[in-house]
C-alpha cells in the first residue's frame, strides 16, 4: 500500500490517493472522521482548528462500503477556503494584489527561508501553504483505512502524550479500557489527571508568553504477530521504516522504538529481554524493551516507539529574523498558529504506524483481498503454535 497527499492549508481541499489497499475490507466512514476529529482537539490548538471540522469525502475505490481494491481517493474540504479564496485563486487574477500581505519575514525553525529560495518565489506565503501541517490530516485519514483493516487481524493502535515542555509523565502503563478512556477524555492525551492539569497549566502559561511548547509521546501497537519486517535489508528492517514514517510528521526531530535512547547507558544483562517458555504462552518475555521489535522483525510483544515534538516555529511574539527584500533585521511573520500540538502528533503517529504495519502485514501475507490474507495470517499462527508445542 502506498498513498500521497496533496492540498494547500487554505486551498479547496486536502486530497489523498491510496494504492494497493486490499478489496473486501468494510469501510467505516464515520470511523474515521472520529479520527479526524481526534487530530483536531487538544488544549493549544490554534483559531483554525475551531473554523474546520474534517469530514472526508469518498471519490472512488469504495462500493456499497466495501474497498474494491482500486485506488481510494478522498477529499476533505477545508471550510477556512471560503475566507482564502481571493488569495489562493487558481487563476491568473490580480483583483485580490492589494488585499494580499506579502509574506516577507521567514520564520526559524520553519520551511520559509530555503522554501523561498529554493522554489524562486516572491512571497513566502507559496511556501507556507503546503509546508504547513494541515497536511497531517490526509494522513491521519489514510491512517484511519489501515487501522479499520488491522482491527480485524486484532491489532489495535493507541498513544499517549509523556511530556509537554518541562512536565512530564514517567509512569508505565497497562493499555486497559479505564485508561484508555482517561486518555481520550485527557485535553493533552495524558492518562494522569494531575499531570494533565499541569500540562494544560504550562501550553496556557506559554500561550500567555506569546511563545509555544514542544514534548513527547508514545505510539503503541497492540496484536502484531511476530515476524512482520525482515533482517535480510535495510529497507525491510522495519525499525527504518517506523523512524521513517514518524521522521516524516513535522516537528518531529527524534524517535526511538521500546528503551531505544536509554539503552546506551545500561549494560546488555539489564536491558534485553529474556526468553521464557511455557506449554500455555508458548514462548514469552518478562519485559519488553525492545519495543517488540529484534532484528528488524515484530518479536510478537507491543510495538513501542517514542516521539519528540520541538516547539511550534510560529510564536505570537516572533523570532529574529531578516526581511528577505530589504535584509534588515525583523521579527518573524505572524500567522494563526497553535501553541502546541503534542496532542495531535500523537494522533498522527497513531495514522503513521498503522500504515506502517499494515504495509508490512500485505508484504507478510498477501495484498489483494482481505479474507486471502485473514486466510493466509490464521494459517501462520496455526504454524507458529505448531512449532511451540513441538
Ligand atoms: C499536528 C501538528 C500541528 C502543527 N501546527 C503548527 C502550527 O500551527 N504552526 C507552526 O508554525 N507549526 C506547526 N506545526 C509544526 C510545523 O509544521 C513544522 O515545524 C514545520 O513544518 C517545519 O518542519 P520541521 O519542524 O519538521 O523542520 C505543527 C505540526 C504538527 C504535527
């Protein structure tokens, strides 16, 4: 399976194609515009996320609710386009010069200054239109199709947030129905109410500041047999393929997968996670530091990676920069932005993981139909079972 995206952050609409996703599956439209909506919520989300409210449109690949294994193609109109369509007019009309600010001071840490000089353009506004991450929706809806097609191998995807600037939340925990709920009802995604309330307290103080806050989450996947991805190249060894897709999510500057960043400073006796067997678990682990993945393959255990956030780039108060006609010194462009959105990239990673494994489930056991590969995955597990009790 593969997808683009493409849309401008104040064009008509977010579009997206997806090749290669098996046919039979049923479809849940209102699956995933839930999912869409839990990309836009979190305390720290700016002014556009109370103007949208994502819904997708089907184009084609679905019939009578079930994939037909043709390309899916879907909108999601952006409602904020109505207010832009002077400014992002297709066509050649000069009507709309005089009301146009031109975007002349390039924000740091954003994609303004190389974009701009990169495309030959004149006003910084051609870059930040697609550079902005309004794309992530599309892809928290390609995410929602492969999550509907996992849900029916049993593999379930959920996240967390762990810190929000300085606050953080330390504490392991079980994945069972009390916290899921408490994260999803959490405005920061965390499942402890106190740490919420000081992460809330902090986006809010920042906010006050005219500044903004960056943080980390978990994405964890829950069902995933053992032997998905393969030791035999790099680019099948999935850990590359999950750093990848999460490297892809902007702001996102590091990640690692179980205790990948802590494992440099314990010894090998106390970081990997022994091998146990018995006649009911066949074989098992105690720990899972690994982050359920050895060797480039799922070992069967939660697939675990860990994401940081920097800060949002866009700040009510602004950054040091240059005017790039004049090249004078100035202070960043203004544009309506969040003041954090952990929350909501944890939300994306979930979408990007479940492309992630969904992709590596087709490679496993086949493309084109999903009871073909039910059939085909049901049998390896019968193996593996087989080869336990032997
Ligand atoms: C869900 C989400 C929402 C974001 N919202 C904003 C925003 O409102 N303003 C902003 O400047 N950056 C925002 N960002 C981050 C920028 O898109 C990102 O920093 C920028 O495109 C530069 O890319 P880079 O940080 O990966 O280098 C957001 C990122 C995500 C994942």
């Amino acid at each position: 399976m593969r997808y683009l995206t493409a849309g401008e952050s104040h064009g008509k609409a977010l579009v997206g194609i997806i090749d290669g996703y098996p046919s039979g599956v049923p479809v849940d439209i209102d699956f995933i515009n839930k999912e869409l909506a839990r990309r836009q919520k979190g305390t720290g989300r700016g002014g556009r996320m109370a103007i949208e409210s994502d819904e997708v449109e089907i184009i084609s690949g679905i019939r009578k609710s079930y994939s037909i294994g043709s390309p899916i193609s879907f909108l999601i109109h952006n409602k904020d386009w109505v207010n832009w369509k002077d400014i992002m007019n297709i066509s050649q009309d000069g009507s709309c010069e005089n009301k146009e600010k031109i975007l002349l001071n390039p924000r740091p840490g954003h994609a303004d200054l190389t974009g701009f000089l990169k495309y030959r353009f004149n006003n910084i506004r051609d870059v930040i239109e697609r550079s902005s991450a309004r794309e992530t929706a599309a892809r928290v809806c390609v995410g929602g199709f492969a999550k509907i097609a996992l849900n029916l191998f049993g593999i379930k995807i959920y996240s967390y947030v762990t810190r929000i600037g300085p606050v953080s939340f330390e504490d392991k925990i079980k994945l069972e129905k009390e916290t899921v709920k408490k994260i999803e009802e959490s405005a920061v995604r965390c499942p402890d109410e106190k740490i919420s309330n000081k992460m809330e307290k902090e986006i809010l103080k920042s906010k006050a500041h005219g500044d903004s806050l960056g943080g980390k989450f978990k994405v964890i996947a829950v069902g995933a047999p053992p032997g998905l991805g393969s030791y035999s190249q790099w680019d099948m060894r999935l850990y590359s393929r999950i750093a990848a897709a999460f490297m892809s999510i902007p702001a996102i500057k590091a990640v690692d997968i179980g205790n990948g960043f802590s494992s440099a400073s314990v010894s090998g006796r106390n970081f990997h996670d022994e091998i146990y067997y018995d006649e009911k678990n066949g074989f098992y682990r105690k720990t899972n530091r690994a982050g359920g993945i050895e060797g480039g393959m799922t070992n069967g255990g939660n697939i675990v990676v860990g994401a940081v956030m920097k800060p949002i780039p866009t700040t009510r108060k602004g950054l040091g920069t240059v005017n790039i006609q004049t090249k004078k010194a100035g202070v960043s462009l203004k544009e309506r932005a969040d003041i954090c959105a952990v929350p909501a990239a944890s939300v994306v990673g979930e979408a990007v993981l479940s492309i992630e494994i969904l992709n590596a489930m087709q490679e496993k056991f086949g493309k084109d139909n999903i009871d073909e590969i039910l059939e085909n995955y049901t049998s390896y597990k019968k193996y593996i079972k087989n080869i336990e009790k032997l």
